[in-house]
C-alpha cells in the first residue's frame, strides 16, 4: 500500500514535469496567433532518426529537445570540387562548385546530412530545454505549404561551415505563420537564414541569435557573410529584439518582393556591410534598431525602404497604426536615415504589426536576452 502510494505520487509528479514544458510568450508581429502543436503532449525524440520522423510526419506534436542530436556524420560524405575563391588561408571559406573557371580550385570532402535539411510539417512546436536542445549537422525548412509551426530556444549549428552550399540553418520556402524565438544559428555553410522564391508568409523571427563568429568566411576573418537571403516574392517577415553578431554581408539580403518590418534589433560589429538587395520590389520599415560598429550600412540596394529619420517618426502612422522609433547608429558608416520611402505603407494592412520600445531600450536588452538557453520552457 505505501509503496503504490508512493508510486502514484512518482507518475503525479513526472507528469507535472512533463506538461510544464510550453513555449513562452506569444508571437508578436506578422505570426501573431500561431499556436502550432498546441496542448499535444510533449515528445522526447530518442535519437536523430525519431527526431526527424517526428518533425516530418502529419500528427500535431510538441516536440521537446534536451540533448544534442548530431547528425553531422549520419549520412556520410560527399567528394567533390571547389573553389579557393577568397585564398586558401586556413580562415577562408572554399564554394562547393564544380566549374571554378580561372579560380584555382581543389578536391575536397564534406558531410552530406548538412546539405539537405529537414522539411519540418504543419503543426509542430519545436522545444529546447536550458541550453541543452541543439541540433548540429542539419538545418531545418518549412516549404510547399508547411504552417503554424514554432520553433523555441535551441541551437542549430555546424553545417560544413567551411565550405558555400554546405548547409543552411533555417529556410522557408512558401510557408505560413512560423514564429522561430529564441533560436541561436552558429557556423552555417551559407545563410543562417534562407527564404526560397515561393512566398513566405506571417513569419516572425525574434529575440534570435545570428552568430556570425565563424570559423572560416569569405572574407578570411571571421565574420561570416552569408545572414539572412530575402528573395521571396512575396514575403512577410517581421524581425524583432534579434542579435546579429560579426556579420560581413546579406545582413539581411532584403531583396525580391519582401515585405520587412525590422523592430528592435542590434547588429553588432559588421566586417563588411549590413543590408543589400538588387530588386526593386523589396519593401522594408527599420525602426528602433541599434546599430553598433557597422563597416558600411549599405551595399548596393535598390528597393524601397523607410529607415525613420528624427522628424518621420509620425510617418509611420499609416502603415503601423503607431509611431516609429528612430534608430540609433554607433561607430557605424553611414545610416538609414535617407530612406524615407512611404509609398508601400499600405501594403501593411491587415497584418499584426509588432510594438516597439526605444533604440535605446533594445541596446541594454537584447544582446543578453538574445538566443537559446536563456528563458525557461519547463523542467
Ligand atoms: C570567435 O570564436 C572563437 C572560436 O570559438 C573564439 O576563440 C573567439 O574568442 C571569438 N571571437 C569573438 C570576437 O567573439
């Protein structure tokens, strides 16, 4: 009788450990309202190949990491040719391209689980308990309709990072409302984060890491290029309170027929440059971003876009029901601050616009409150 009691008592209190895992917060911006696996009960993938099944199949899940699931080796290697097209310093990052043309060029060998990622399904919540939920070796992509996903506090990493085309962290490609929070993406083969040609809409990146410290890069110095590809043609991305740090370039690449509302983020230390486009339908409002120590704030850029000069603020009115707040820029060249473009304000309506704090207020909080490990989602 005393031990069933206790016993009883054992199964009450792993259960109330169990459904204490939940995602924190709400989405803000253009996610709001996703809710994803919803009250499913949590599951704990065994292994990486329970962790893909789970991720890819069609039930409503609540999936909760707490270990590291590497699948860096998991598929073996490929042997192929690229090219030395930054020098063949040890730093460098090396294209995984089979014409190098007059770049010198070599054999090389690289891991194939890095180069596909996995095609996460509708419906998912996607966990990290602590520190402790990483995910090393493969990027994760919603594409051809996938919706409502959520993905919180682990880390995606490692993904052949000295070699272009070796891997991408994070991509969409015609998806709807996914909110990835908390989210910290470190040595990528190419983009931390990648959106494909097919419209992605109601995404929310927030309170993310983009960890730019890279061990080889285009540049040979550490300060990765490859950031965010904007390319959609008709994107919605809100970013908001995320830390992009050591970045050289794509910073983002906001191009195609974006749609951007960049909100209280901080990018730190730029190597090279921070935003660039080439298309002409990209659309963006920067508002209440901290820029610090930025070698040039613009590429070439050939969209249109609204970086809230002192004086607009009210502008903003009309395309975010509110006010802007003004960016703040520090030892960074150049600034936003002749973008003033309104003519797309409309194209905001009926989305959930985000809130915003001061320029100020992000610099004190978000690069300590950036990334995975950093709230708590349960025991
Ligand atoms: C970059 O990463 C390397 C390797 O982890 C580390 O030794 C170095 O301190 C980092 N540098 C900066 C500036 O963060």
């Amino acid at each position: 009788m005393k031990l069933a009691t206790s016993l009883i008592g054992a199964f009450v209190a792993l259960a109330q450990v169990v459904t204490s895992e939940a995602v924190v917060g709400k989405a803000d911006g253009f996610a709001y309202g996703v809710i994803s696996g919803g009250n499913a009960s949590p599951d704990y993938p065994a292994d990486i190949e329970e962790l893909k099944s789970m991720l890819t199949d069609a039930t409503p899940r609540v999936i909760v990491l707490k270990k590291t699931y590497d699948f860096t080796q998991s598929e073996g290697t490929i042997v192929g040719n690229v090219c030395l097209s930054w020098g063949d310093a040890h730093s460098c990052q090396q294209i995984i391209q089979d014409d190098c043309g007059e770049t010198p060029s070599m054999t090389a060998k690289w891991w194939k689980a890095p180069t596909q990622p996995i095609d996460v399904a509708s419906h998912k919540t996607i966990l990290g308990v602590g520190n402790k939920g990483v995910i090393r070796g493969k990027g994760l992509r919603f594409r051809g309709g996938a919706s409502n996903i959520i993905v919180q506090n682990i880390q995606v990493s490692d993904l052949n990072n000295k070699y272009v085309w070796g891997g991408d962290a994070i991509g969409f490609d015609g998806a709807d409302l996914i909110w990835i929070d908390h989210v910290t993406t470190h040595n990528p083969g190419r983009q931390h984060y990648v959106f494909g040609f097919n419209p992605s809409t109601r995404v929310t990146l927030s309170n993310n890491y983009i960890n730019g410290n890279s061990t080889y890069s285009t540049s040979c110095d550490n300060y990765h290029y490859w950031n965010f590809e904007m390319v959609g043609t008709d994107d919605q991305i809100t970013m908001k309170n995320n830390y992009m740090y050591r970045t050289a370039g794509r910073a983002p690449a906001l191009s195609g027929g974006t749609l951007l509302h960049a909100v209280n983020n901080v990018w730190s230390d730029n190597g090279g440059h921070l935003l660039e486009g080439g298309d002409s339908k990209a659309r963006g409002i920067f508002e209440g971003n901290v820029f610090t120590d930025i070698n040039s704030m613009v590429a070439d850029y050939a969209g249109r876009l609204f970086g809230t000069p002192a004086g607009s603020e009210s502008k903003c009115k009309s395309a975010l029901g509110r006010s802007c707040q003004t960016n703040s820029y520090k030892q960074s060249s150049g600034s936003l601050d002749s973008y003033t473009d309104t003519s797309f304000f409309g194209d905001f309506s009926g989305l959930h616009i985000a809130s915003a704090g001061s320029a100020a207020q992000a610099a004190s909080s978000v690069p300590q409150n950036a990334g995975a490990g950093i709230i708590n989602v349960g025991a």
